[in-house]
C-alpha cells in the first residue's frame, strides 16, 4: 500500500513565483516515488493556479483549511464547494495550529464537527487532525483525542466516516525536530482505531491514520515501520526541496 504523504506548505513560500518553482521541484519528487500518494497542501491563495497548470496523476491537492458554510458573510475565509472549484481533493480540518495558541486558539471541536460535515457534503476529504496541545504524564491526553474524535465525526454514519482520514499530530512536537517515538504512535494510533470501532463499529478499522509533528527524513521511514500508521503530514520539511526528496526516498 502507498504511503499518503501531505505536504503542508502552511504560509509559505512568499510569492507565486516560488511556489511554482517549488511545485516543479516537487512534481519531479512525486515522479520518482511510485511507493507515494501525494497530497501538496499549499496557502489557498495559490491552489488555483497549481491544479490548473497540473496534467500528472501523482499529485493531488488539499486546502488548509475550509469553513463549514457554503456562503456568506464570513469575511477571509473560504468555502468547500470553493475549495472544489479550485481543484482541490482534500482539506485539513482542525490542525493545532488553528486549535492552540500562539498561531491558532480559535478553532473548537463542535467547529471540526461541522467543517468534517460540510466537506464531506462537497465531496472533499477531510483530513481531520487530533491532538493534544501538551503531553501529559499521566495519559490524560488520551481523553482529548477521544472528545476530539467524537465530536467531529459525532454526525457521520459509518459509511461517511470512512471517508475520513484521522491525523494525530501532538501540539507540543510541531515544528521542531524532536517528536513522539514510533512505539509510541503505535499506542496512539490502536487508541484511535478502537475509538472509531466502539463509534462505528467494525468499519471503523478501515480509517486511515497518519502521524504529523516534526517529521523529517531522518524518522519517516520509522515511523511508518513501526508507528501502525498510513502516511504522514509534512510541515517544514515539506518546503524543503533536498529535505523532502530524501524522506521520499527513505521511504521506497
């Protein structure tokens, strides 16, 4: 099976101008790693311009972030059947960056439950991202993750919440170089496999998990070894061209 990678790009590059050049550099990575799903998540802003300007198979695409109605008076945010329209597949739905202070703070569980919902009714992917914003010793962060997956998928029937893909990625570990070790992940990930079966019952062992939060070339391949997980988000690494083409090799 291929590994699902997401290439979180988050507020970067600066100009259209470079994110082309670093999709070129990227399209020709996806090119050389047929063991890989690709999935680029670049600022919305330049979303159109790459899908269109796209002939490949390899690569799909994702938003990073999307409100849950479908028009409005909600001023700098976009829509799902927006985020359709500019080609995208996918979309990322409660990332900790948009849950936790500093960068985010605003974002709720019940606005994960209705963003999931409203994708889903678009025909978009949700890659719905659960975490804890500090670890706790005495694993309390367990009951996080779990109001997490129950709330957002609190209106799905089974058959919807397959099409889900669960990502966990812990707060603490985002955008450094040291994160969860891959036994550990592997504890989290049957944590998350059984929450989803006591929600929806035996299907819910065929939702796909991914690990994000300082993942590098250097643990990839361990993580997806020994972490029981399907694929990965990227973050920083992700806009780092001789980086990110050496954790796709590390992979194959």
């Amino acid at each position: 099976m291929r590994a699902i990678i997401v290439a979180n790009w988050k507020m970067n590059p600066p100009t259209m101008r470079e994110a082309r050049r670093h999709f070129e550099a990227t399209k020709k990575m996806a090119e050389r790693a047929p063991h890989v799903s690709l999935i680029i998540a670049p600022p919305s802003i330049y979303l159109r311009e790459l899908t269109s300007t796209y002939r490949g198979k390899r690569i799909s695409f994702a938003a990073q972030n999307v409100h849950f109605e479908s028009k409005g008076g909600f001023t700098g945010e976009i829509s799902p059947p927006q985020v359709k329209d500019a080609g995208a597949s996918y979309v990322i739905v409660g990332h900790s960056e948009r849950r936790y202070p500093p960068a985010g703070g605003g974002e709720s569980n019940e606005d994960t439950r209705k963003k999931v919902s409203s994708a889903l009714a678009s025909k978009l992917t949700p890659i719905l991202c659960v975490g804890e914003a500090e670890r706790m010793r005495g694993g309390e962060h367990f009951a996080v993750i779990k109001e997490q997956l129950r709330t957002a998928l609190a209106d799905l029937a089974p058959a919807s919440a397959v099409r889900v893909i669960v990502a966990y990625e812990p707060a603490w570990a985002i955008g450094g170089e040291k994160t969860i070790s891959p036994r550990e992940m592997q504890t989290v990930a049957i944590f998350i496999s059984k929450t989803l079966v006591d929600m929806h019952g035996a299907i819910g062992h065929k939702v796909k998990i991914l690990y994000g939060a300082s993942i590098g070339e250097e643990n990839a391949a361990a993580m997806m070894e020994e972490g029981r997980v399907s694929g990965l988000i990227v973050g920083h690494v992700s806009i780092d061209a001789k980086r990110f083409a050496a954790l796709l090799q590390s992979l194959a």
